[in-house]
C-alpha cells in the first residue's frame, strides 16, 4: 500500500524497503530485526506492532506521504537525491565514464556523463532523459518543506 512511498524515500536517499507481498507477522519480525521504523496505512498493525517504532501515514497521495515522513522525522536536511539503488535499496557508488563504457549501450556512453554503479545488484545509473522529470518532482516536493511555526518571522 505504499509502493510509491517507499520507491520515492530511495529516490531522496534513504533507506527504505517495501515488500509486495509478506504477512503482517513477518513484516514486524524483520521491522525489529533491523531496527527499521514501520510505515503503514493499517490500524490493525499499528494495535499489533508491540515494541516497533510506528507512523501512520495519513494520506493516499505519494508526495504528502513523503512529506508527512520528512516532517515527522525532520529529514528534510538529510535528503540526498539519486544516492541509492531503487530496486535493491544500497548505496550507488559513482563510477568513472571509462568504467561504464562496458556497462552501458554505446548511445548512453556517448551522451551521458555521470555514472553510478550499485554494488549490489549491478544496476548503472545515469542522467537520462527521465532524470530531468524526477529533479522537477524533487525540486517540488522540496519547496513544499513545513516552516515551524518558531521560525516565522513576526510581520508586525
């Protein structure tokens, strides 16, 4: 139920995992394995999650789901775009254009100039031509940062 969310917290740098399919039960167990925060849109989990740190997500919508997370845990200074894998969740290591050559098709070599390189999975990733869509969405989301009220400025 919150795909989106957590494909959208990688995207921003942090750890997140999201599984498809798994029993609540499961999902708790390797929540306190881990040490992991549980997300969730259940009330029902949230009665059972004895001993996990817990935030319910109020909103259906992706962008005030990722907003309500950064808010509640002040990430909004830890967001490091484009720094982990969005399939596997590990952090991208950047390589040298001389080291992609093999990795990517001869058009992405010629017209791209950053790489990075997940260690995990082997995935490339580059500046492509979804990039300049995904920094938009960024850029948004960013923009749209909570102000505590502490930091308005009297305009007396």
């Amino acid at each position: 139920m919150l795909g989106k969310l957590a494909k959208w917290l990688k995207i921003l740098g942090f750890d997140a995992v999201f599984f498809s399919r798994i029993e609540d039960d499961k999902l708790m167990t390797i929540a306190l394995k881990e040490g992991r925060i549980l997300l969730t849109r259940d009330t029902g989990m949230i009665e059972r999650a004895r001993g996990l740190s817990v935030l319910f997500i109020d909103s259906e919508d992706w962008k005030e789901q990722v907003k309500q997370v950064l808010d509640h845990f002040d990430l909004w200074g830890n967001v490091n775009p484009n720094s982990r894998c969005i399939e596997c969740n590990c952090s991208l290591k950047e390589i040298s254009k001389k080291k992609a050559r093999n990795l990517v098709t001869p058009f992405v070599y010629e017209t791209a100039d950053v790489f990075a390189l997940c260690p995990q999975c082997g995935r490339v990733f580059w500046r492509g031509t979804h990039f300049k869509d995904m920094e938009f969405k960024i850029g948004e989301l960013l923009k749209t940062k909570t102000v505590p009220f502490e930091d308005l400025e009297d305009e007396q």
